[in-house]
C-alpha cells in the first residue's frame, strides 16, 4: 500500500488502545508539510471537522517508513527528545493546536514564544526547523547595563560633589542611604510583580495597571510619562551646561556671578540661562529626529554610550587617588582626614537660583531640599522592565539585574561621599559644579565627552521611552481622549514622539536644573508607590494566581516602600505632593467617567471577593437581627406577555427595585426564566445575562442578572427559590408584576403559575411584593403627591411599614404622608386598636397617621356611590365566571368519572365558602377605591391562596381586589420581623 488514505490505515491501528503501533514523524512527512498549511482557524472547529480534513491527506508511508529503517536522518521529535523509544508523538491532527497554543514544548522543539492571535488574523503554522528568533538579552546587556545607564547620570557628575559639601559627609550618607532604601524596596517589588507572568508594552502602568486596576494604572500611567518627557529635558539641560563649562567660548550670552563666601569675594562665571535654553532647544529637535529614526536604530548605539560613562567613572576614582596637595589655595586637598572631619557636619545656607553660595540669595538648602534634588540620581529602576520584550528570562533577569544595579549604584555613591568628603573643602565642593571633571585623570576633557554622552544617551532613552508607554496607555483603549497617540503593533508612535517633545522643549525653556528635578522626583515617587502598593495587595491578598518566581519579598517590605515613598515626597515638599496627587486623583477621577470599563483582574477585585467572603463568614447563618436587615428583593423580569425586543426587563422593574433601598444600599437580583433545554439554550441564556446586565447598568440600577434555563416557568422559579444566594446573603423578598393581561389576552395558564410562585415563596419563607400598575411607576424624576396608603390586615412583621419608610427616602415619594388603614371587627374596638397602632408607629419612630375601619359594619349597597357601583360590577362579573368555570370543571369529572379536577390536580371546592372570599374582596376593595382612590400607592396585605381551591378562583380573587387601584402593591411578609422597638 504506497500511497493508502488514511481510513484505510484501521488495519494497522485496531481498537484496542493498547495495541497500537504509532511510528514518529519525520520532518519531511507529506503528511507534515500538508497539515502545515491547514488554517489555524481550524483549532475551534468541531472534532468531526477535523476528521473530514484529515481524511484528506495522503500518507507516503512506505517512503517514509524505508527511510526510518535505513538509518537515515532522525525524526524532529527523535532528535530533540532522544530514543524513538522514550518518547513518540503522533501528530495528526493536533500539530495545529500544539503550534498555536505554544505547546511545541511537548515535541521537543525549540520556537519563538507564541503569542496569541488576534481575531481574524492569519497565523502561519510550520513544523520542522524554527524561524530565527530576534536577538535576546540576557541579564547583564538586558537589565544590568539600562538600569545602570539611566541611574548614573548628571547629577552624580555635576551636583553630587555639591551635595557633599552642603549636606556634609554625616548627613550625605543619611541622604544616599535613605533614597537607596527607598529604590532597593521599590526593586523587591518590581521584582516580585514582574515575574508573575508575562509581561507586554508599559512597564510600570502594565504592572500598576495590571494590579490596582485600570483607573489607577492610567492615572498614575500618565504621571509617569510626564516624569520621562520631562527627564529628558533634565538630561538636555546637563549635557548643554556641561557643553557651555567645557566651551566657555560657545556661550552667546554672558553672565557673571558673584560667589559670597563669609570673608572672601571672588567671581564664578556660570552658564547664562539663554544660552541653556537656546542650545537646549536646539538639542532637543536634534534628538527627535534621531528618535523618529526608530528605536532599533537607538538600540544598536545605546550600549556605545555606557562606555564613555563607565571610562570617565574610572578616570574620576583614580583622579581623587592622585590628587596631590600641591595646591592647597585651589580648595583640593587630597585624601586628607582634617578636610574630612571639616566637611563631615552640614553646611546649609542661601543660594542664588543656578546653586551659587549667596547670603542674599532666594534659595535656602536644607536635607528635604537635598531629599528632591539628589532622588533622580537613583531612579532609573523601571528600565529592565521597560525592556522584557527583549529578554531571554525576563524572570531570572530583571530581579537579578535590577537590583544589582541598585546596590551596585548605591555602593558607589556612598563611596563617593567618603571621597569627595575628604578630597577638597566645603568652599570648593560648592562654587566647582564640575570638580569631578577638575580632579579627573588625566584631563578634565575626558570627563566632559563622558557627561555629554551618557546624559545625551539618557535624553534618547526618555525621548524614546516615553512615546511607548504613552502609545501602550492609548492601545488598552481605557480613554477616548487617548486615541490619538494609538499605533499598530511594529509602527513608531510618531504623533506620541511629537507630544512627548513638545513637553520637552517647554521643560527645557525654563532652564534650571534645580527647579525641574523636584517635579521629576514627585512623579517617579507616585510611580514607585504605585508598584510597592501593587505588590503590597498582591502578597496581603495571596490570591492563587499570585505565584511569583521571586521569592525574596513580604507584604511589610513593600509597605514600607510605599511609606517612604510618601515621605520622601512630603519631605521635598509639600506643596509639589499635593499638585502631584491632585493631578493623579483628577486622572482617576476623569477616567472612571469617561473611561471605558476594563476587568483586567486587578487586586482591588482579588480584595473584594476576600471582603466579601469573610464578610459572609461573619454573617454566619443565623437569622440577621431586625435593626441589621435589609432587602434583598429578587426581581422577576420575565414579564406576563412580551416586551419590546431588545428590552429584557420591564423599564419600571428597575425604578421599583431602587425604591426597595435606602439611598441606594442594598442588593437586587434579577433574575428570568428561559424555556427549553439546557445544552441547548445555554448560549442563549449567556447572551441574555449579559444584556440584561447591560441594560440594569444602563438604567443605573445595582443589581445581578440571572438567566436561568428550565422546562417551565414553575421549575425554573422553583429551583431559584430554593438555590440563589449563599448564608445570609440569600433573596428576602420576591418581586413581580401582577398578570393584569391574562383574562385580555386568553392567557389560561398564567392562572396556575402565578399561584404556584406565590406557593413556592410561602414554602420557601420569602416575603412576596406583587406591583399591580407598574406601567404608571414614577421614575426617579416624577414627583408623587397625596398619600401613601397602607392596609394592614395580618400580621406581616412589619414588612409593609418598612416599605413605606423606603418609598419615602425617594425623591418621587418624599412629598407624600403616610396613612395606615387598619380593619376592626366591631366599633367599640376601633378607638382602642387606633390607641395601640399609634403607640406602635410611635416606638418604632415612624410618622403616619392611623385611620380605623369597622368592615363588619359597613354595607356596600347600603353605602350607594360611583365606588360601590364600581365594585358592585366586578362582583357580579366574577361571581358568573367563577360559576360557569365550576360548572365546566363538574360537567368534565362527570363525563370522564374522575373527582373535580384544576390543573391536573383533585380540588375540593366550597361554594359558600368562595362566596365569602369574593365578598370579603369585595368589600376590602370598595374601602380602598373609597378612602385611596387619589392616594401616591396603596400596600395592601397580599392573601394566601386557599388550599385545594382552583388557582382560576384566586386569580378572580386577585381581579377583583385590584380592580380600578391605579398603583398597588400586594405585601406578605415572612415568619420574622423586619423592624425593632428597641436600640
């Protein structure tokens, strides 16, 4: 058989699983090369879909299997995973999910790292050799050297030295130390969030946003942006000033200032503000038209830039060795232990705006100024995450490598203290902003190439860095306003790049170092704060999913972060922390209106399910107390007939349900019924829960949708009663609309379940509101005037009461009073239950005044007007239905020889005592048309419906009870009280 379909290979592969022989496949296999070129989007088809694909290819099997015999090449699978013995893999049929589901592991082959198709896009699937890959790095070129490169920068080269001598050796080391702590923590963090799965485009937003959700990750998102445009016009400035102290003769302004010392005048010339701004500006323009280059063009020359950076570092340390004391008057004494012991307590005093010593000066330096001023020297962390796309291991390499620069840079500056302590006096350290330059060996030239390269690199690395995070904020799609700046996966952010250099060149206008760096240091602290808030709700919580690879960290660790820095920026200054919250809050607060809702399952989520669940521990499972109760009404949507399409739930449900809390605590859940079969309607079922919940948000109603499948609507209602909700958090109150339809519109089986419902609710001890009138419901903007009426007939647990107190704290009801209507059987008990009702409402602290009915007494004929005639006519009507129903029900068990039958059940029927239930109907309904007919609404208690009596007779109970009330609510509580006398 050469060439045989794959149908007729059953012979060599019986039934019996254990007695098949499956042979490896081989990476020339037509069988191969023809399933490569199945579209992937076969791997959501039907099993049978495949099979009929399969059936179609042609197996060269004896070619193949000759080849295997004669020792010729191994298979792909053989040569990964060794003997055909220890592993053999039969892929027909699955190589396609295993290829798309980045699965090739399990075959042995090495492949680039899936990533997930979008909808509608074509995936190429190939077996055999694995496309090159694109370069990855490793720890050191891919973390260690970008965080090191964008942590050492300008201010360690041209106002560390100046920090010394104005802090002092002792409260320097305080001050590296404690922004060290503050980073190091910050990089546990960074550490810990970051290899907790993959990480995509942003960096800190992705894990900030990732964690605390996305109004939190875009706001401080944003801020962070705005923190890297403007540390690119920071690194500007300190290559431009660095330029102009190297090339005096470049400047085209000139300005000279004097440096007043306490017993000496001499005169320090400083770059002039215009020439900062002007070759700043110039710079700046010239960077971004590097930066729309492209950023492989950037990447390519960024690990030039380290070089001259790490060579003037060296020239620096060996400089401060060979510093000889030759010349004293200059201010450089070399390692000398009396300059160290001069320099080792602070120095503060007045400055002038460029950082000159000036007793007239504007500006005074204290620790907390230092605090803002020194900070950008250490930050720079975010840069091997900013990076994980292009890393081998991004969880081995951005803990590891992140850190190590961290401590590696915190060493360094705190050797340098010693040094620069101990290498030439106070009055040195403040008037030459570039003693690193005038102490390096062997010429300060060196120096200045290494300041200008490394903080031009750094404006790049902003310049470029920016753009991306703001482009990977406008791709989630949170904020409209942002889609401008949206770009395709591969393209360049180039309308981003524009923005980011527009905010740039405004930075760079103003020309001082000193005054950007504290705004730069607040947003990098709300970053930082933000990934050590992250990681502390991420460790507290301890979710499932939360299982990072790094294991060095503790919730209190990143507490302590967040703490310090929230110290750190209040320490600065006060004022720049609140703009920069202000502007974080005003973020957030604009983006939870106008953003766009996004479940990324943030740790705020994770919180309120563990709040929810000790909360309902701690309910326990006994009765909620009285003072603590509140409704929880389950809603019926389904409605009795239909509604227009596309409207799952009567408009008025979701009014009426807001009515059932006080200022709008409390839950509701809606909940419908779908007839059918499960398997079968289960996908219609999700689509309707999904609009129905779409549609209560859109009706600004809190509440769950439901959607369950049944084979009637009395199972379906059955098997919700008794499940939904869990402890103490289950439905109190069952909430439907009256059938008013059902005798209009011939509906003869509403009768049956409408009673049924009532049953269930009675069995399952849930109180029942039944709305007659909803179509006239107010809204929330339909002010109701007059009364609202109560019937208390039986004892309901103060149910009915309550609803009333509820229907007040709505604006549409609070106009209205409160009358409760309670029924007497003789008059000489009526001034005694009024006495104790109203020393009832009294206790309970409700307001309403108490009117007593003797219904005994009172006589609808004898009574006369339009009200008595009214009922009078539905009491004839019904009377005549129900007896032509019960002569019908008779003549049927006559003719079949069976008992009488309603509903497929025997029933006993009393006819005086129907009578009675009509005329007490009757009687209760004239007394409401008569006392209520302009009242807001009127809560009357809701019947029982007798037992063995026919569910039509209730339901003409019911009609008749109801008739001409324009707005009722039928109330029956449950076994329990729902309000308190007592405190």
């Amino acid at each position: 058989m050469d060439n045989g379909d794959i149908e007729s290979a059953e012979e060599e592969f019986p039934g019996r699983i254990g007695a098949r022989k499956y042979r490896p496949v081989v990476a020339n296999d037509r069988a191969v090369l023809q399933m490569s070129s199945i579209d992937p989007g076969s791997s959501s088809s039907s099993v049978d879909d495949h099979r009929a694909s399969l059936q179609k290819i042609k197996v060269g099997k004896q070619a193949n299997m000759g080849a295997d015999s004669n020792g010729g090449s191994l298979p792909v699978h053989e040569q990964a995973n060794g003997p055909s013995g220890e592993s053999k893999l039969e892929l027909f049929g699955f190589d396609s999910l295993v290829n798309i589901l980045g699965l090739k592991s399990m075959t042995g082959e090495q492949v680039p790292a899936p990533s997930s198709p979008r909808d509608g896009d074509d995936v190429s699937i190939t077996l055999g050799r694995p496309k090159p890959a694109d370069l990855k790095f490793g720890t050191l070129m891919g973390v260690f050297v970008p965080c090191l490169q964008n942590i050492l920068g300008i201010i360690y080269y041209i106002r560390f030295s100046w920090i010394v001598g104005m802090a002092g050796i002792g409260e320097s080391l305080l001050l590296v130390s404690f922004c060290g702590l503050c980073t190091f923590l910050t990089g546990i963090s960074l550490s810990a969030i970051a290899t907790n799965g993959a990480m995509k485009g942003g960096g800190p937003y992705y894990l900030i946003g990732r964690a605390l959700g996305p109004e939190v990750g875009v706001s401080i998102g944003l801020c962070f942006f705005l923190g890297n445009a403007i540390a690119g016009a920071l690194y500007v400035l300190g290559a431009v000033e660095t330029f102009l102290k190297a090339v005096p003769a470049a400047g085209i302004f000139r300005e000279t200032i004097t440096n007043v010392n306490v017993t000496t005048f001499e005169r320090v010339e400083s770059p002039s503000p215009h020439d900062l701004q002007v070759y700043g500006i110039v710079v700046t323009i010239v960077l971004c038209f590097i930066v729309f280059g492209g950023v492989k063009m950037i990447n390519r020359v960024a690990p030039a830039f380290l070089i001259p950076v790490l060579f003037s570092l060296f020239c620096i340390f060996i400089g401060v060795f060979l510093t000889r004391k030759d010349n004293p008057a200059v201010g450089i004494t070399g390692l000398s232990l009396e300059t160290f012991k001069e320099n080792w307590s602070p120095g503060y005093q007045n400055t002038n705006e460029a950082g000159v010593p000036d007793p007239e000066g504007s500006v005074y330096w204290n620790f907390n100024a230092l605090v803002g001023l020194f900070f950008p020297a250490v930050t720079g962390i975010m840069a091997g995450s900013n990076r994980s796309a292009s890393l081998k291991d991004t969880q081995r390499s951005i803990p590891i490598g992140t850190l190590s620069a961290t401590l590696t840079t915190t060493v360094m500056y705190l050797v340098s203290v010693f040094l620069f302590g101990a290498l030439a006096t106070r009055k040195k350290l403040l008037a030459d902003r570039l003693l690193t330059a005038t102490i390096a060996w062997p010429f300060p030239a060196i120096v200045y190439v290494g300041i200008i390269l490394s903080t031009l690199g750094a404006a790049l690395q902003s310049l470029t860095g920016a753009p991306r995070l703001l482009a990977a904020i406008a791709n989630d799609d949170i904020l409209p306003i942002l889609n401008y700046f949206k770009v395709a996966d591969g393209n360049e952010p180039y309308i981003a790049t524009l923005f980011t250099a527009f905010i740039c060149i405004g930075c760079v206008v103003i020309g001082n170092l000193d005054l950007i760096t504290p705004t730069i240091t607040m947003f990098f602290l709300l970053c930082y704060c933000g990934v050590n808030l992250s990681c502390f709700l991420l460790d507290l919580l301890d979710a499932p999913s939360w299982r990072p690879r790094w294991k060095f960290h503790h919730w209190s660790l990143s507490l302590l972060g967040a703490s310090l820095c929230i110290v750190i920026m209040f320490l600065i200054s006060w004022a720049f922390t609140i703009v920069s919250l202000a502007l974080a809050s005003l973020i957030y607060y604009y983006v939870s209106l106008k953003g766009k809702a996004g479940d990324w399952g943030d740790g705020f989520k994770s919180a309120y399910f563990q709040l929810a669940l000790r909360s309902l521990r701690s309910l326990g499972a006994n009765q909620v107390h009285p003072k603590n109760w509140y409704p929880i009404p389950l809603v019926f949507c389904r409605p009795w007939g239909k509604l227009p399409e596309n409207v799952p739930c009567h408009p008025k449900l979701a009014d009426f349900a807001n009515c059932m809390k006080k200022k709008g605590r409390g839950m509701s859940i809606f909940f419908s019924i779908l007839d059918g079969d499960y398997h079968e309607c289960a996908e219609d079922a999700k689509t309707a829960c999904k609009q129905l919940a779409t549609y209560l948000d859109y009706k600004r109603c809190e509440g769950v949708a439901e959607i369950v499948v049944a084979p009637s609507m009395s199972e379906g209602f059955r098997g919700i009663v008794q499940t939904m909700g869990l402890g103490n958090l289950k439905p109190n109150i069952v909430v439907m609309r009256y059938p008013e339809i059902w005798r209009r519109e011939n509906l003869t089986e509403i009768p049956a379940t409408f009673v049924g419902i009532i049953n269930d609710c009675i069995v399952a001890n849930k109180a029942v509101v039944i709305v007659k009138g909803l179509d006239e419901w107010p809204n929330e903007y339909q002010r109701q005037y007059g009364s609202i009426d109560l019937y208390w007939i039986v004892r309901d647990g103060g149910l009915m009461l309550l609803l009333s107190q509820l229907l007040l704290t709505k604006e549409s009801f609070e106009s209205c009073k409160i009358q409760v209507f309670c029924i007497a059987e003789e008059d000489t008990d009526a001034e005694a239950l009024k006495a104790d009702v109203k020393k009832f409402l009294y206790d309970l602290r409700m307001q309403a005044e108490v009117i007593v009915i003797t219904m005994k007494s009172w006589d609808v004929q004898a009574e006369g007007g339009s009200q008595a005639d009214e009922s009078m006519e539905a009491f004839t009507g019904a009377q005549q239905r129900v007896a032509t129903y019960l002569a019908e029900m008779k003549a049927a068990a006559e003719k079949n020889g069976t008992p009488l039958m309603a509903d497929g059940k025997p029933v006993v029927v009393n006819e005086q005592q129907v009578e009675k239930f009509l005329y007490t109907t009757l009687k209760l309904n004239s007394t409401i048309l008569r006392y209520s007919r302009m009242a807001a609404v009127v809560l009357v208690s809701l019947p029982p419906p007798p037992v063995n009596h026919p569910a039509y007779f209730y339901m003409e109970y019911m009609d008749l009870l109801v008739e001409n009330v324009q707005r009722l609510l039928m109330v029956r509580g449950y076994r329990r009280d729902v309000v308190t006398l007592f405190t």
